[in-house]
C-alpha cells in the first residue's frame, strides 16, 4: 500500500503544486499545502469512492488551500506578492521568453479580478486539463454552474484585457 501511496504522490505532485501555487502565489505556501494535500489524502484514504484520483486529488488540495486562507483571513496577513515563474523551453531566445512571461504575468493578473468560482474553473481547465465534470468534483459544484462559470470568466477577460490594452479589436 505504501509503495502505491509513493508512485500517486510522483505522479501528481507537479500538478498540485502547481495549482496551490497558482492559488497561493507564494512558493513556499505550495509546498506546505502540497504536503497538507498528501497528508489529507492519506488520512481521508477510507473516504475516496474510486473512480479518477487526479480530481480527488485536487479537491483535497483545493479545501486545503480553503483552510489555509481561512486561516491567513483571521490572522489579517498582508497578501503575499507573486513571484515570476520562468516559462517557455530552456531553449527559446530570451526575447521570446521575456515577452511570454509577460503576457503571462498579465493574464494571471487579470485572472486575479474574476469572481471566486470563476477563477477557479478557468484555473483548473486552462493550467490543469481537467474536464468540466472534473472541475465540478474538485469545486462541489454542479456541471451547469461549471460551464456558466467558463463562459462568464471567458467573457470577463476579455472585457478586463480590452480594458487593460485599449485594443478595442480583441473580442
């Protein structure tokens, strides 16, 4: 059994440190969570009903991340700023990268002004892959409010982006 709990934790847990760090904005608070991820899932192993783990997994990660803000909230922390991430191959030209960072930090930053939910599920469709059934699982909502909250977010951005470029052309 521990040797199956060892190969589901190297197999996810890019992924849901990506995620919490997506979340968090913080690299060490992802790391921390991550392992409170793992943790939980051990713990609440009993209470999985089968099926696809990666949601599970992602459920888990994001009550965790519920907590842990919840937490941050009482204590009335000051927001932590979000650290670049380097982004694109190793081998692409410096140029390329630095303008794919930027349009990346800009699209984080606009995702940032969307509603809870609609963060959310942009999130774990865009960055994660994750079907709508599966982001419905993950956020305990219904499938319907899925799709609504995709589309909704959709069209935010694309207000926030004509907004923030003055590029009325961008529909």
């Amino acid at each position: 059994m521990t040797a199956g709990l060892d190969d589901l934790y190297r197999q996810h847990m890019n992924d849901i440190y990506l995620y919490l760090y997506k979340l968090s904005g913080d690299r060490q608070t992802a790391e921390d969570l991550t392992q409170e991820t793992y943790f939980r899932a051990f713990r609440f192993l009993d209470s999985y009903t089968g099926g696809k783990v990666r949601p599970w997994l992602f459920k888990v990660a994001y009550h965790a991340f519920i907590d842990w803000h919840r937490k941050k909230a009482r204590r009335r922390e000051l927001p932590l700023v979000m650290q670049p991430e380097a982004t694109g191959p190793p081998d692409s030209d410096p140029e390329s990268r630095m303008l794919e960072q930027e349009l990346h930090e800009q699209f984080e930053t606009l995702a940032r002004e969307l509603p809870h939910k609609q963060h959310q599920s942009l999130l774990l469709l865009y960055y994660h892959q994750l079907t709508y059934e599966e982001i419905a699982q993950v956020l305990g909502i219904p499938l319907a409010d899925v799709k609504i909250s995709i589309y909704r977010g959709r069209q935010k951005l694309r207000q926030l982006w004509r907004k923030d470029n003055d590029d009325p052309a961008i529909r």
